[in-house]
C-alpha cells in the first residue's frame, strides 16, 4: 500500500529520522514504520518558481505510482528536492529516484 504524507504533524516527526540517503539532487530522511510506504515531498523555492516546484511534484507522484509495486514497506521517506531538481529530465529524475529507493535497506 502506498500513501502520501500531507499532515504537518507527520512532517515534524522527520526532526529526528532513522536514516538519511543523499544523491544529487535529492535529501531523504526516513524513518521506519510498521505499515506501508509512505512519501512526503518537500520542494523550496531555491528550486524555482512556482511552475517548477509543481511540474517537479507532478512528477515525483507519478514516479511514485509507477513503482508502487516496487518500494519496500515499512519506511516513510520525506523527499528533499535539492538545487537543479527542477532542471532534470523525465529520465534522469527516474533514474535518481530509483537510485534513492535502491538505496532503502530490504530487510524491514
């Protein structure tokens, strides 16, 4: 089962997360959780403008639904899109976030 993080309160909770993972353009906190995957976005304005942040969000959803079958669960990711985010292409932001995804242990 997958879920998006949307509560505030759910977004303090990555003030202190389990584990970080860093690629290029991307920050994530996790923290391990007992049911399904669940996904939080944050983007900043250091990203772009308003157009960019969402196309940016759009994307990053829709990856989600791509591989939904895919990520592992029991962990809940706040995604941190870092500078030049907003520039990736279709392909190159698929191929970074899986490389995040890989990066989540297995064993939970």
């Amino acid at each position: 089962m997958l879920r998006r993080i949307t509560k505030h309160s759910e977004y303090l909770e990555f003030s202190s997360p389990d584990l970080f993972l860093r690629s290029d353009h991307f920050y994530a906190a996790v923290l391990y959780s007992p049911c399904e995957f669940a996904l939080g976005i944050t983007i900043g304005k250091k990203i772009g403008k308003a157009h960019v942040r969402n196309l940016l969000k759009r994307r990053i959803k829709a990856w989600m639904q791509l591989r939904s079958q895919d990520l592992p669960n029991g962990f809940r990711l706040n995604l941190i899109a870092r500078p030049g985010a907003g520039e990736l292409a279709w392909k190159e932001l698929c191929e970074e976030l899986n490389k995040v995804a890989a990066l989540l242990p297995q064993g939970s």
